[in-house]
C-alpha cells in the first residue's frame, strides 16, 4: 500500500519495472551517471531511427517535427517557464558552459559558487579567471554542508556579477537551498546559474520559484532520457542581452554581408545540427515522469534512498558521508575496503554503481579530507529487495 513515505502501490511499481527491463539484468544504482531507459523510450529513439534509416535523416526530421516542437512545450512544463525560455543542446556541460560564457563578462567580476561544485564547471571559472581576470569565490557552508545563504548575504558586493551553483552535487546525498539563493541573486539584482544535473527528473523544479536566470541540466541521469542530449534554461527577462560564444546559423541569420541578426528565443544558444532521436526520446522520457508526478517521485527516491543509508550505517566500519538536510537519492560511502576495486566487484555481482573521485568536487573533498568511495544512486523503480541484497553484499564482502 502507498503511503506517507512511500507513494508508489506494489501494483504500480509492477508496471514501472515490467517497463524497465533492465531491472532483469542489475541492480542499477548507477542514477546519477545515467539512469535505466524505459521501453517507451527507447521506442521512441528506435522509431525515429527507422524512420531516418527508410526515409533520409533531413525528411524525418520534417516529418517529425510536431513532435519535435512538443518536446520544447514537454521540457518547459517540466520547468514551469516558457517554451521560448528553452535551449536543447547535446550535454549538459555545454548548456552551462554556453550560459557561462554569454556573460558579459568585464575583468575584477566576481563569480560566487558553492564549495560542492562540479569539476567541469569549477574548470571553466578558472580559465575565465586567466583569460579574463574574472574572480571566483566559494561561499562558505553552513554547520550541514549546504551553501550558507547568510554568509552569501554578507559577500555580496557591487563586483559580484554572477552566483554559480549545483543544485545536488555528483558527490553526494546534499541538496542546496536553491530557491534561498534565488531569493539573494534577485534581491541583489545578480545573474543565477544553477546546475540542475542530478536535480532534474529527481524533484520538482519551478525556475520562476527558484528564481534563476540560467539552468542547465542533462537527459540522461534521473529524467530516464537518452544519453548526448542536454537542456538550459534562460530567463527570457535577459535572454535579449546575451549573445552566445558559439553562434551559428541556427542560432541567428545573416542577414546582410556585414550583419547577423540573433533569434529572440533561447534556441540561440543552440547549434544547428543535433540528435533528434535523442530529443524526441527525452520528451518521451519527461511525459512518464510527468505521469507519474515528479512530487512522487521525489518522494519515492527519498524513502528508499534513506533506507539505503540506514542500512550502510548499520555495517559497522562502513561510513556514509551524505551532508545537507535535505537528502537527494545519490548516496555516497566508503569503508574498509579499496573503493575502486569494490566497485568492480560489485558490477560483476550485478550491482552497478559508480566511483567518486577527489577531483570530481575537490574543494568539498579535501575540506573533509575524503578519498574515492562509492556513489550508490537510487530511482523510483528500484526496490527494497534490490537495497537489501545490496546491503548484504557489502556486509558479506567487506
Ligand atoms: C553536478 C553535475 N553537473 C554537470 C555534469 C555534466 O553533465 P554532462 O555530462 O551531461 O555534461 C554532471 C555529470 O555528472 C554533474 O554531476
């Protein structure tokens, strides 16, 4: 029976795995490297395919472009913004770096982030830092390892152009106060990227609650989509200002031998040529999300992601480093065991996980002196009998 802390019925929860057929295979707790793909989706993907391998990959994309215009509406439901607000690119890395970079950015900027930042994002501020002299500032924590939203308060300053923040770090169980930052960026009247990688598909998210500018997130983790496709968001308030580094003629029109004329919506920001199979799956993957109601889902992950925890803690020597109040369903672990080869261990058992390395988030790593260890990230078609057999492997093999 559904309850409080878990909403799915085992009938509903039936279908959900009958549709996921991967769950025959592994236990797959590898959601925030990239989720199982239902069948629906990836029908959709071979659909398209087919239809490119009959009939010519241009000619589909024209047969198909209802579909492919639903995916915007499909993507900025799932946001609660605009359809003009939303870009469709082939990872989330570019959605960001494409943001990053439209900043008009002028030397002594400041770009305050969080101390949980993802690596790729945490390169990019250092080399605007050496090309352009741009300054970047991690905000402190609080006592539960979330951004400390009074310590941004009191570094706000006029040089401060941009807060730059992940919203669930890849390292760990921690979600930020992303709505509270949104709050400081608007009352302050600086621009907010948010990196909603390991967020999206996980919980909800109103980017006009939040309040960000910017919002960059992929298909392929928790939104159950196909890999090579990833989305930002941009508020269409500054979309006029921002001109991306990467423009093409997608992007904007040429429109005379000296001049090009940038479109108004975020598809700016976009390249020409992507995968369409790609993008159709994804907004095959977000209609199923949206079925079975993102506040649910959030819940679900919740519940079997803390009886994930309370189980690992139970082993003794096993240690689970998940910071913040709030608890997303990426949990992280180590013990008295060589992570990485328990890793490969634990795929050959058939239980596919990931590794956390140092230099993924090394600032939050070396502020809790922490080496590799596991990442163990749950769904909401996983099940209690997958976190029990999961439990009982590393107790068994520690
Ligand atoms: C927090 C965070 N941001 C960004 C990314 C990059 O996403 P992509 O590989 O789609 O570019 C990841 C990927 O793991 C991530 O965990």
């Amino acid at each position: 029976m559904p309850d409080s802390k878990n909403p799915f019925s085992a009938e509903e929860l039936d279908q959900i795995r009958k549709e996921t057929p991967g769950v025959q295979h592994v236990v797959h707790f590898n959601n925030a490297g990239a989720s199982l793909m239902n069948i629906q989706v990836a029908q959709k993907v071979s659909e398209y395919l087919d239809h490119e391998l009959r009939y010519g990959g241009y000619e589909t994309a024209i047969e198909y472009r209802q579909q492919i215009e639903a995916t915007y509406q499909n993507i900025a439901d799932h946001l609660q913004c605009n359809f003009r607000e939303v870009a469709i690119m082939e990872n989330a890395t570019v959605a960001w770096q494409q943001a990053l970079l439209s900043i008009p950015w002028k030397p002594d900027d400041i770009i305050l982030t969080s101390r949980a930042e993802y690596a790729s994002n945490y390169i990019a501020f250092l080399q605007l830092q050496k090309r352009l002299g741009v300054e970047v500032k991690p905000i402190p924590n609080n006592e539960f390892g979330e951004v400390d939203v009074q310590a941004l308060e009191s570094i706000i300053q006029p040089r401060v152009r941009l807060i730059a923040i992940t919203h669930i770090p890849t390292n760990g169980g921690l979600v930020n106060p992303a709505a509270e930052i949104g709050s400081i960026a608007r009352k302050y009247g600086i621009w907010y990227l948010l990196d909603a990688c390991q967020s999206a598909g996980q919980m909800s998210l109103n980017v006009k609650e939040i309040g960000c500018d910017f919002l960059s997130a992929t298909s392929r983790k928790f939104l159950r989509g196909p890999r090579g496709v990833g989305l930002l968001y941009v508020n269409e308030r500054i979309l006029p200002g921002l001109e991306p580094v990467l423009l093409d003629l997608h992007g904007a029109t040429w429109d005379t031998p000296t001049s090009y004329r940038i479109r108004p919506d975020a598809r700016r920001f976009e390249n020409w040529e992507f995968n369409l199979a790609g993008v159709l799956g994804l907004s095959e993957a977000i209609a199923y999300a949206s079925s079975l109601g993102i506040d649910r889902i959030w819940q679900r992950i919740q519940y079997l992601a803390d009886l994930l925890r309370t189980g690992l803690e139970q082993i003794p020597d096993v240690s689970v480093h998940d910071l913040g109040r709030v608890k997303s369903g990426i949990v992280s672990f180590k013990g008295p065991f060589n992570s990485k080869r328990m890793k490969l261990r634990l795929g050959k058992a058939g239980f596919n996980t990931s590794l956390i390395v140092p230099e993924g988030t090394l600032l939050d790593m070396q502020d809790r002196g922490l080496g590799e260890m596991i990442r163990a990230s749950v769904h909401y078609y996983n099940d209690e009998n997958e976190i029990r057999q999961f439990v009982s492997y590393i107790k068994e093999h520690i």
